[in-house]
C-alpha cells in the first residue's frame, strides 16, 4: 500500500483566484494521478504526472487550467488557475500500488481529497 | 473503448439484508476490475479487484464479487448489510495499456434500521 497526504484538505476561494495543492506520497512512484469528482460525480482523470517529463493531460483538461508540477519521485501539486464555481470539486491525488517485488499491482491508492470551493 | 456501468445511482436496503450492486464493463478482453467505496469526506478505499485468477473474489468488510464475461458483469454483494455499510460505491477498470483506472458513474448505498 501507500501512503498519501494531500494538502489542503479543503478550502474556500474566491472566484478569479488560483489554489495549489500539494500530494506527498511515502515511497518512490513513477507515476502519480490527478483526479477531479465534482459535486455528487464520479472520478474523472485530469492528468497523469510522471517526474521529470510534463504531465499527460485528458482530453477536456489543459495545462494552463491545471498547470501540475513532479520535482521528484515523492511529491507532485496540482494548480486550479483563476477559478470559478463550476471548479467546487473534490480533487484526489492516486498512485499505483506495488507488491513486494516491485511490480504494479494494478489498483489505485487515494489520497484523502481537497475539497475545493469557490464562490 | 472499455468503460463500465453501474446500475442504480441510489440503493437502499435494510439492516441485515442482502446488499447487491451491479456493474457491467463494456470489453471483448477480460479487464482488471476494482470496487472503491468512499465514506463521507474520505478518499477511496480498495473493497476488492479482479485480475483473471479466481471469478469469485473476497474483499474487505464481507463484500466479495463474481466477475462473469457470459454476462460482462462484475456485480458486489455482501449477504448482510450493516449501518456502516452506507457509502458510495465505485466500480472500476483498467483500460488496456494505462495505470490510470476509469470510474463508474457510483452507487449511494442507504441501510436502513
């Protein structure tokens, strides 16, 4: 398993301004996974970020909405640029699980959330 | 492209009955698939996850599910609902060649006294 610590865990913002949130993870990933659930929704992926290469974004989100930073194997944020209510969302931080020799286990760890609201 | 559907956004049964949520995953090739259930102001959790071994899987909390390609279903039961049991719950896959897992729609689980 592992280990994840989101920041902020929630926070109220003022429409036009931008938040960063930050995930700390306790081991060494080389990929970590950005997903948005708005209000009463499911999980949708925003972007996958891998260190030292720019984040693959999905399609209907862009870099300069959601510019994401990966300094090294541990850490990543997640910007949400010059906000608006329709960005009130929950936004969750995930990495692969690794099994005892190293391998991809398939399944998704989660961080707890940043619950986001702008008014 | 491989997705998954989840039947019935709301489902409410009453303490100690059988709880049964459905999901069916639209694939011709076996996929990886998860059951995630989130708490109120909480992540996901893992509940269980098939990956071509056995059909029947056991999770966490009693839960277990059945995956059957005749039907494309991978559907979560637990024959005894408990109080603490009220969560949303995920169905999930793993597209072919991503890490990143795609969700159901969800499924709001109410026990009822």
């Amino acid at each position: 398993s592992a280990v994840i610590s989101q920041k902020p865990s929630r926070d109220i913002c003022q429409r036009g301004t931008s938040l960063t949130i930050q995930c700390q993870v306790d081991s060494q990933v080389t990929m970590m996974f950005w997903y948005r659930q708005q209000p009463g929704q499911s999980l949708t992926l925003i972007a996958t970020a891998n260190q030292g290469s720019e984040a693959t974004y999905e399609s209907g989100f862009v870099i300069d909405k959601f510019p994401i930073s990966r300094p090294n194997l541990t850490f990543s944020t997640l910007t949400v640029s010059n906000m608006s209510p329709e960005d009130s969302s929950i936004y969750l931080c995930s990495v692969v699980g690794r099994g005892l020799a190293g391998g991809s286990t398939g399944e998704l760890f989660f961080g707890e959330g940043s619950r986001l609201t702008v008014l | 492209a491989q997705s998954v559907t989840q039947l019935g956004s709301h489902v409410s049964v009453s303490e100690g009955a059988l709880v049964l949520l459905r999901c069916n995953y639209s694939s011709s090739v076996p996929p990886y698939l998860f059951w995630y259930v989130q708490y109120p102001n909480q992540g996901l959790q893992l509940l269980l996850k098939y990956t071509s071994a056995a059909t029947l899987v056991k999770g966490i909390n009693g839960f277990e599910a059945e995956f059957k390609k005749s039907e494309t279903s991978f559907h979560l039961t637990k024959p005894s609902a408990h109080m603490s049991d009220a969560a949303e719950y995920f169905c999930a896959v793993k597209l072919t060649g991503r890490r990143a897992l795609t969700f159901g729609s969800g499924t709001r689980l109410q026990v009822q006294p």
